[in-house]
C-alpha cells in the first residue's frame, strides 16, 4: 500500500512527463521548438502545453475521486491546496525534463538518445523540488520509491510504447 500511495500522489507528473508524447503522436498543433539551440528540437511548445493540461487533468481526477471517498485516499488531492499542488508538481516536472534537455545538449548527447538514469528521473526529480512546499519533507523512503520506480518501470514501458508505434525508439 506505501508504494501505490506514494506513486497515486504523483501521478500528475507522470501524467504530465508523458502527455507531450501523446500529443505527438496524436500530431496535435504547435509542433513548434521552444528553443532548438538551446533544448533541442524536441521541446516543442505543443509538448509544454499538453504536459500542463495533461498534468492538470490528472489532478483533477484524483482531486473528483478524492472528494467522492470523502478524503479515504491521499488527502493532499482533497485538502484546498490540491490546485496548488497540482501547477507545482506539473510545472516542476516538465522544467525537470526541460532542464536535463538543455543539460543534455551541453554534454553533446544526441537529441533522443539515452541518458540513463536521467531520462528516467527528470521530472520526478523537478515535481518533487517544486511540491515541497506545499507537502514538505515526505520522507526518504517517499522519495527513493518516487525515483525508482521510475527508473524500472520506463524500459519496460518504454518498449511496450515502441512495439504499438507510440516511440520510434525502445528507450
């Protein structure tokens, strides 16, 4: 049960890291790069939009069935702060990923190409900055279950995804 608690409070940013997929290959407008030079081609502001409102969706669901188990489960989705939560671990996540990209094209990797674990643990790593201060210190059992799990669930995800043609690559 302490694993799935820990991971149901942040499912918005695991939401929000993989909305920007979604929408690409729903080819949904605004395929446009924020900035190439800098992050890349592949931070597009199409990307940045469907990670917030996939995030924010995510949150809503968990702040409905919150208030539907009258707080029974995570009470941070049921408690007046959920909204705050929600933009914080939304937007932390995606400048995690944001950040690591412009990181990464520092260091001279291929746009696209793996960068373990970062790839991994991006924009666990900016949901979790940006949401303490709203839910403060969780714990270290909290925070290493957040970028594990990540960390050993993306390749199996990650081929999966690439076998029903939603990634060109399986990483």
């Amino acid at each position: 049960m302490f694993v799935l608690e820990v991971l149901y409070l942040f499912i918005p940013a695991i939401i929000a890291n993989t909305s920007p997929g979604i929408a690409a290959s729903l080819r949904l407008p605004g395929d446009i790069p924020i900035a190439a030079s800098v992050l890349g081609k592949h931070k597009t502001w199409r990307g940045h939009i469907a990670s917030f409102f996939g995030g924010m969706m995510a949150a809503y669901v968990l702040h409905i069935i919150a208030v539907l188990s009258n707080g029974a489960w995570v009470t941070a989705w049921y408690e007046d702060k959920w909204m705050t939560l929600a933009v914080l671990m939304t937007v932390g996540a995606k400048l995690g990923d944001t950040i690591k990209s412009g990181i990464k094209r520092r260091f001279q990797k291929k746009e696209g190409a793996p960068w373990y674990p970062l790839d991994q643990i991006d924009y666990m790593i900016g949901a979790i900055l940006f949401t303490m201060p709203v839910t403060g210190w969780i714990g270290w059992k909290e925070y290493a279950v957040l970028i594990i799990v990540p960390m050993v669930a993306n390749k199996p995800i990650a081929i999966l995804a690439h076998r029903f043609g939603q990634k060109r690559v399986p990483w």
